[in-house]
C-alpha cells in the first residue's frame, strides 16, 4: 500500500480552483485507484480527486500539478479494462461527473458537441429524438463516458459495420501539459487541413492531453433493426457462416460469436432460453428500411441454414431484439459470478484465423485449467476471451499469466494485435514491443515527449 500524505501546498492551490470541492480522505480516495483491470498489490491511491466543471479548471489544475511535479489522470466511468485509470505516483485524478452535458445537437450539420462526461446511451437517446444516431456501441454503453470511449476510441458488436469512436469524433478541445486549450480540427465532416490531431487524441488513452469538449458526427437513424440468434453445433461452422454472410454481400450492423460456456454461463445467472447444448451461436443484427430488411433476412436465414445452422430464433419485434440484446450484454456480468475475479482481454486477429485463435485459447486454457468464456466481434476477428479466476490462488495466478502471455504471442503470430477496443494502458504494455515495429514505438514515445514533457498527464501507460 502506498504511503499516502497530503501535500498542504498542492492542497491550497487546487482550494483556490475547487473551493472544498476536493476529496482527499483515504476512504474517499479509494474507489479512484480502480478501473476494471484486475486489482494490483501495489495499489496506490491518488492525492486528491477534483471535479472541474470547465475547460480553465483543467488548464489551471495541469499548470498547478506541473508545478509540483504532481501528475493528472482523467476519468469518466472508470469501466476501462487494461489499468488506464490507475495511479501510478502521486496524481490528482480529474472525475468529469461535472461535464456530463450534452451542448447541441445540429440536425442540418448532423452534429453534437458534447461534454466529456456525456454517457453514450444519453447521447444516442437525445439524437434519435431527431432521428439520428451515434453508432459507436460499447456493451457497458449505459455508463460509458464519451471522453473515456474517445481517449480508448472505443468500438462493440456494431463496429463491423459503422466503425468505432475514432470514426465519428470530427473535433476535440484539449487541455494540453503546458496548460494550453487548443482545438484540435473543426466541426466539418471531412477535412484535411494540416495534420490529422484529431485522431492523434483519439485511442491516446488520456496520455497526450485532457479532453474539454467533443464534436461528433451522426448519421440518420436506420428505420429499423432484426435481431437474429443463429445456433450451430460446431464453432468452425459458426464461423463458415459469418464468412458465408460477407462473401454474399451482406453488410449486418452485428456479427457477435458466443461460445458454449458464455451460453451456458449467461443462461445460468439470467435464464432467458439460450440453446446451451450448441457449441456456438452468432448474435445477428441487420438494420435498414424496413422493407429491405425483411427481403435481407430471407437471404440471411438461407445462407445460415446451407452453413448448417442447428437452429435459428427470430425476434419479432423491437421489444423482442432489446430482449436479445440485454442477455448479450449481461455476458461479463454473467461470468463474474462463475469465480471472485473476472479478466476480459480483447485481443484482434484477420477474421480468416478466428477460428485458430479461439481454439489456441481453448487449448491453453484447458492445459493450465482455467476457466475461460468466449465471445467476440466475429464480424472483424476482435475476440473477448473472459477468463473466470481466483486472484488470491496463487497457483492459478501464476497460470493466468502464463495463458496471458500465449495468448497475445498467439495473436500476434496469427497476424493480429494486442487490443481491438480495450487499449493498452498499464496492463498490456510489456507486450507492445512484440506487437509493433520498435521504429513505430520510438515515435510514439517522441510524440507522448514532445506534448507531455515533464511526463504528467497519465503517466507510465502504454510505454
Ligand atoms: C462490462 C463492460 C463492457 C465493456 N464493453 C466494451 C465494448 O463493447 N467495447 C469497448 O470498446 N470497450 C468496452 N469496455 C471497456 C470500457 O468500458 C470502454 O472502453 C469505455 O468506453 C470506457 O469509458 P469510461 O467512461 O469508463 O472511461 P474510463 O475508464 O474512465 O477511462 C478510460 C481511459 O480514458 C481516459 N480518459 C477518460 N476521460 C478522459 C478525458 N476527458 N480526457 C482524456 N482522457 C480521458 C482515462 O484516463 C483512461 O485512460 C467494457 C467495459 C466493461 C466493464
């Protein structure tokens, strides 16, 4: 455990900023430590927390932290998976709860800019009353802060289709080291004047800057969605299906993969009549017109059957596909009742070596006996692996970091990468070497130097 002590100094300059709006309690600093990472031994607590209601707050509080060589971690949900929320020496954390607003949303541009803390569902239920819509989907996306989704350019079970955070983020005002506000592009849907910041910022894990403000891109709403649960007795015909629904032309907003145990797993905590003897099943969603759909669906469920689907339910209507939609994401909260711990990795493959990649983690799982449910985005080879754990067993700790091990060397000699969605943060940075070329990781290095010099905004992630 660390050994906590308030600095008096830093104290009273973050009072002129926040007034008592500061926590600095040891039980108060607790749940800022955390993200959803695995816990740590050496967990450290964070100086202060501060909740800065504008963009002169965040600049004034860097300037101050600066100067006390103090570093500045931002947070949203804290819901991040890979320690990117973690402190890793004395840090004042910025929570965003403040900045949760929703400034505009500009139907004739198909714009909204929004506050960092503005959660994703919020967002999406504010533009389809204008009929128009936010596609990037993280499962947790009823807690999912934007700013947190916009620094891991986080994805889900639509990216397939429509792509991720960093596709729909057009413009961004960031707090940089220095102090500085800076906007990084402009509110227009396509730009190329001068290099791309923008997307620098994105997927930068809040290590590179502090994000004030976004703009978004929206596009209409498709009229309609069919959720469809295709069953198959054998993984490998599960993913000749999706391969089979591609190669046809299709385009569906979902592709998700569930293997046995996740079936068997979710049916188990939150019965809601999955088929739990079929070894896999594929979540399907198409979204459209209406009419198209309904011709789409009928070449769908043609292809599925000639890829030997063992069964196949239909929802029949938007209450129906919800349904469907709430068991897919209960999965992780499924498995975190099967042991005390649960961690979700993300690794990503060519879509042509999923197959390869679930049966290794299988296999390796199987050999160092550890409990594993597998899910993912077939659609674009980004395979969630849960693995189901006793932290305190030391033996099976050992284990886990064995698997954890082959399964990013597994990834990567399959072609693929470390993270699809979760990022790297303090949990997979020893592996990035092995994942990306040295001379591309030296600039990025140089990159984090030149807009983070004396190294405090987020410090010791990534690299
Ligand atoms: C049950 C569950 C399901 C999930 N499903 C998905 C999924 O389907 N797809 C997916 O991509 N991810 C998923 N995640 C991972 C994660 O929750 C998402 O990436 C989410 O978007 C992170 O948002 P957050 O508000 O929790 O960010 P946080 O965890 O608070 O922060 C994440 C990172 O962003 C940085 N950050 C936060 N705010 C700012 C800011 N204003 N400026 C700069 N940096 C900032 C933080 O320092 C940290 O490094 C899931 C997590 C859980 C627990």
């Amino acid at each position: 455990m660390y050994n906590y002590f308030m600095d008096k100094i830093l104290f009273a300059g973050l009072k002129k900023i926040y007034g008592n709006d500061i926590l600095y309690k040891k039980e108060d600093l607790y749940p800022y430590a955390y993200d959803t990472s695995p816990n740590p031994d050496d967990i450290m607590l964070p100086e202060f927390v501060v909740y800065p209601l504008n963009s002169k707050q965040v600049s004034q509080t860097i300037l101050l932290c600066a100067k006390h060589k103090v570093s500045v971690i931002a947070r949203g949900a804290g819901t991040c998976h890979c320690g990117g929320c973690r402190v890793k020496n004395r840090a004042v954390v910025l929570h965003f709860s403040k900045m949760d607003k929703i400034l505009e949303i500009n139907k004739e541009d198909l714009t909204a800019r929004v506050q960092p803390n503005a959660v994703i569902k919020k967002i999406n239920e504010e533009a389809e009353k204008l009929n128009l819509f936010f596609p990037p989907d993280p499962s947790n996306l009823a807690v999912s802060t934007i700013g947190g989704a916009a620094a891991l350019s986080s994805g889900g079970p639509r990216t397939f289709k429509y792509g991720s955070a960093k596709d729909y983020i057009i413009n961004l005002e960031v707090v940089l080291s220095d102090g500085r506000i800076i906007k990084t592009g402009s509110n227009v849907a396509k730009n190329v004047t001068g290099y791309n910041l923008t997307s620098l910022f994105i997927g930068s894990e809040g290590t590179l800057g502090i994000i004030t403000e976004l703009t978004l891109r929206l596009i209409p709403k498709p009229e309609a969605r069919m959720v469809t649960m295709a069953y198959f007795d054998s993984l490998i015909e599960a993913a000749g299906a999706v391969n089979n629904i591609i190669n046809s032309g299709f385009t569906p907003a979902t592709l998700d993969l569930l293997d046995k145990n996740t079936l068997n797993t979710i049916e188990k905590f939150n019965p809601c009549g999955l088929l739990c003897d079929k070894e896999a099943a594929l979540l399907i969603e198409l979204d459209g017109f209406r009419e198209s759909l309904q011709i789409e669906k009928k070449k769908i469920f043609e292809i599925l059957k000639s890829s030997n689907a063992a069964q196949i339910t239909q929802a029949q209507n938007e209450e129906e596909n919800e349904k469907i939609w709430r068991t897919r994401r209960s999965a992780f909260a499924a498995v975190t009742k099967l042991r005390p711990n649960v961690i979700t990795e993300d690794v990503v493959v060519p879509r042509s070596k999923i197959v390869a990649l679930v049966r290794g983690i299988e296999d390796m799982c199987k050999k160092h006996n550890i409990v594993v449910c597998i899910m993912g985005h077939a659609g674009d080879g980004n395979i969630h692996p849960n693995f189901a754990l006793d932290l305190n067993n030391k033996e099976e700790r050992e284990s886990f970091n064995t698997v954890k091990d082959k399964l990013f060397s597994l990834a990567i000699s399959l072609g693929g990468c470390l993270s699809g969605e979760h990022g790297i943060g303090s949990e997979k940075k020893k592996y990035l070497k092995d994942a990306l070329d040295n001379g591309a990781i030296e600039y990025m290095e140089k990159i984090k130097k030149l807009f983070d010099p004396q190294n405090i905004i987020n410090p010791y992630k990534m690299f």
